[in-house]
C-alpha cells in the first residue's frame, strides 16, 4: 500500500528529450500513414478513370458501327481534303424489273444518303445528310477526353480512320464498294494527364470493320 501511494505522489514527470522522441516517433508514423492513404487514393482514381476511358472509347466505336449498319453501304471514300475522315454514301436500290419481275434491277435513289466520320482533337463528328438537305452532326466524344493526334506522336500511335483495303468494283478511283475500315482510338482524359498529381494512362482501342 505504501509502494502504490509513493508510486501515485511521485511528481518527476517526463523528461523534454522524452517528449521530443514520443513526438518525433508520432510524426514519422502519421507521415507513413499519410502517405500510405494518398497512395490509395491515387491508385483508386487511376482505376476509375482508365476504366471510364475504356467505356468511352467502347461506346464511340459502338455508336459508329450502328451507325453502318443501320446504313445501307453503297460506297466508302476518304472525305475531300479533311484527314482522319470518311464519307459513307448510300446512293441505290433494288427494284424488280417491271417486264420480268423475277430480275432485280439496280436504281439510284433521288436523294443520296451520306455519313461523314471525322476524328479530331475533341471531337468524334458524325455529320449525316440527305440529298441537298441541311446537314446534322453528332460529337460523341465526350468534352472530359480527347483524342491524341499530334504529330509529335509515332505514327501507329495515333488517332486514327481510314479505309486499309479497297474494292473498287465501278472503276471509279475514289471510292471502294467493298473494303475495310479500321478506327484506331488513343483517348486520355484532359484532367488526369502525366503532367497532373494523379495520371492516368491513355487508352488505345484498335477496331477493323468490313463492308
């Protein structure tokens, strides 16, 4: 009983270098715990927005494809003088021969069909017209991402539509009846590029299509 009342008047206290270590200990743990937590922070947005990359770049080429096939495709060219650009044209029909209806004649339409597809900087433009009518036009990029297309990129690198094989079956040079079209997407977002605290890596989607 005496030792625990000596032990509860004891008044030494702690010493300052004991104070300055228990500070210095709390510091250096706090800083680590800090760091650890801002590391899973980074980590957990950089996941979320490679994937909000990929489900963009996924519903461009998705709108795209919809867009051909609910077009009937008569003929593809590389548009007139605008790079990373094609003009999809639906221009016939089919219609039974009125003497022997069992041929099927091919018509022209009176108002031609045609989809421009254009990439640029920040836009993925669908521009469709009918005939002499007033064009309209889609972005489905959305304004969050771009594409990257500059010049200081490899070549393979970048942005990219064109028409990689062509079948020119009415010996007309600049268009193709048959072929090959190839989308090839490198999408980054604006707010999360290397020069950013938190990056996160650009997404590349190659696509190839037939028509």
């Amino acid at each position: 009983m005496k030792n625990f009342v000596k032990a509860f008047n004891n008044e030494k206290g702690v010493s300052l270098l004991e104070v300055i270590a228990t500070i210095l200990i709390s510091s250096i743990i706090l800083v680590v715990v800090y760091n650890v937590f801002i590391m899973g922070v980074k980590v957990y947005e950089k996941v979320g927005v490679e994937m909000q990359l990929r489900d963009e770049a996924d519903h461009i080429v998705a709108s795209i494809l919809k867009e051909l096939y609910e077009t009937p495709i008569d003929s593809v060219k590389p548009c007139d003088g605008i790079e990373n650009c094609i003009t999809i044209r639906h221009d016939k029909k089919l219609k039974a021969n009125e003497q022997f209806p069992s041929v099927i004649d091919e018509t022209k339409l009176d108002a031609a069909e045609e989809i421009d597809i254009t990439l640029e900087d920040n836009e993925v433009r669908l521009t469709a017209r009918v005939g002499t009518s007033d064009p309209t036009t889609t972005n489905l990029l959305n304004e969050k991402y771009e594409l990257l297309l500059g010049n200081e990129m490899d070549e393979k690198e970048r942005s990219r539509i064109a028409i990689i094989d062509c079948i020119d079956e009415d010996n007309n040079d600049t268009t193709c009846e048959k072929g090959l079209i190839e989308i090839y997407l490198h999408l980054q977002d604006k707010d999360f590029t290397e020069d950013d605290l938190i990056s996160a890596d650009p997404i590349k989607l190659e696509s190839k299509f037939g028509f």
